[in-house]
C-alpha cells in the first residue's frame, strides 16, 4: 500500500475541533471526501492547497472544499495550534441546495485564504469554544452554534478584500513549483516524464524532483497518481462509469485503472462506488 497516498473518508455530518501539538510526522499530501474549514493559529512557511504552494500568515482561516489537494509543513519541535471543522459535503448539500452563493464549499479549483484580524479571529474562536463546550451534551445547541459559525465564515467570505498578499510572500521556488504543480494537472490525461517537465521549466530532472519534494512532501509521480484518483472520485461522485473514469483518468489499460485505485484508495473502484454514491457502473 502506498501511504504517501492514501487518505480516511469522512464518515461524520460534521465536527468542530481544536489541536495543540507538537508534530512528530509531516502529512503527505490528500484529499477529503468532505470540506474542511481550517483556522491556523499558527504560521507556516509552506503549504500545499490546490493548484498553489505558499507561506500561511497567523490567524488564517482557509475554505478548503472536498477533493482539493492540500498538505500542511509544520516546522519541527514547534507547537501548531488550529480548530478544524470537517463537514460531509453530502449532508451540507441537503441544506444549500445548489445555491451559488455557497459554491465556495464545493469548488474543488478555489480553495479560499481569508488572514483575520483581531476582531474576526476572537468571534469565531469564541463559538468554537462554545460549539466544544457543548459537544455531545446539548443537540439543539450543538446545531445551533455549527451554523451561526457556518454564517460568520460565509459573512467573512463575502466581505474579505481580495489582493496579491500571498502572491508578494511566495518564494521564487515556490513559484517554480506552482508552476510545475499547474503543468501536470494541465496534462493529467497525457503521459507525463520528469524529462518532459525539467525540459519545459529549462531545469535539470534532479533538481525538479528536490524542490517539488520538499514543498510538497511527496514525489511528482506520487502526485500525479493521487490527482488522478481524485479526479476519479470526482467523476464517480457525478455519476461516471468506471470505464468511463479510467478514460478520463488518463489510464489505456482497464486492468492498470483497477489496481492502482485499489493500491491507493483501499478499495476497488466498484467498492468505492456503492460505499459513498451508491452509483451503477
């Protein structure tokens, strides 16, 4: 089994968390089957979300919708402090109906980065504070304070100014490797070699393979594979056949489709299937 790969589905409606450790593993990078709504109390250096690596301010709260890639690089023997809210992008979906004023939740391409202020960052630490103390004692309640945290955060999506902040702050490498990131999901149904990629970028294979490892914390081709079964899921999610998936996927062989999505999601695609869609293929 590939464990740079492999990533748990959310089983839940939804939950509120908080976390205060010290890391002693970095998460390679993965995707959800559910949204998640991250409040980074601490700084990174880098992240993966998407299409983009970046440095991530204090007081952050990102928008990351289901299956968009995204992986975190905490800085050793620091503490890392966060409040995590983890929603199942079905359940959340019985209730914003197809409203385009909540796309942000589902829209895989852009995931959001909103830094707070001092303001923003105490009102809604101070319902997830009030959305824990409550936690399994008190339903109605529990409910309650999960949506009025829902309508802050939806508050703070449609007030927040958009700027080039983040693009300022992202190193020269960074951006090397954004590009490179953008270039394979150009071509995620071709071919792909690390020759093609160091000749595109006029870099050597060696040194393309060390940087987009060490901002990404996986190697191209474990990259590669993992958007490929995201895209996958994506598109069983909508209703495509397996073959239809392994096409789309970019695979020519049935047979390889199978087996890698078996390796690396833990199930075969049919399995995945009538597990969460309950699709005929």
């Amino acid at each position: 089994m590939n464990k740079t790969i492999r990533y748990s589905s959310f089983e839940n409606k939804f939950e509120v968390i908080y976390r205060n450790e010290i890391p002693t593993i970095q998460m390679p990078p993965h995707t959800h089957n559910a949204i998640e709504l991250y409040i980074s109390l601490t700084p990174l250096s880098n992240i993966l979300l998407g299409d983009n690596v970046m440095p991530l301010k204090e007081n952050s709260l990102l928008i990351i919708p289901s299956y968009c890639i995204h992986q975190f690089t905490q800085l050793p023997d620091c503490e890392y402090k966060r409040y995590i809210i983890t929603i199942s992008t079905e359940w959340l979906e019985n209730f914003i109906a197809g409203n385009k004023r909540y796309s942000y939740f589902t829209d895989t391409k852009k995931p959001i980065v909103i830094t707070l202020d001092d303001k923003q960052k105490a009102l809604l630490l101070n319902r997830m504070q009030d959305f824990i103390a409550c936690k399994n004692n008190d339903t109605f309640s529990e409910i309650s304070i999960f949506f009025d945290i829902l309508k802050i955060i939806d508050g703070l999506i449609y007030t927040h100014a958009e700027n080039d902040e983040v693009e300022k702050r992202v190193t020269g490498t960074q951006q090397t490797v954004n590009q490179i990131i953008k270039y394979i999901n150009a071509h995620l149904v071709e071919n792909i070699h690390l020759t093609d990629i160091a000749e595109k970028f006029y870099l050597t294979p060696n040194h393309i393979s060390r940087i987009f490892k060490k901002h990404t914390n996986t190697q191209i081709s474990n990259y590669i594979i993992l958007q490929r079964m995201t895209k996958a899921k994506q598109l069983f999610r909508e209703g495509f056949t397996v073959a239809e998936a392994q096409i789309a996927t970019g695979y020519s062989s049935y047979e390889h489709f199978f087996r890698t999505f078996k390796k690396n999601v833990g199930m075969t695609p049919k399995e995945y299937i009538n597990a969460y869609y309950n699709h005929e293929s």
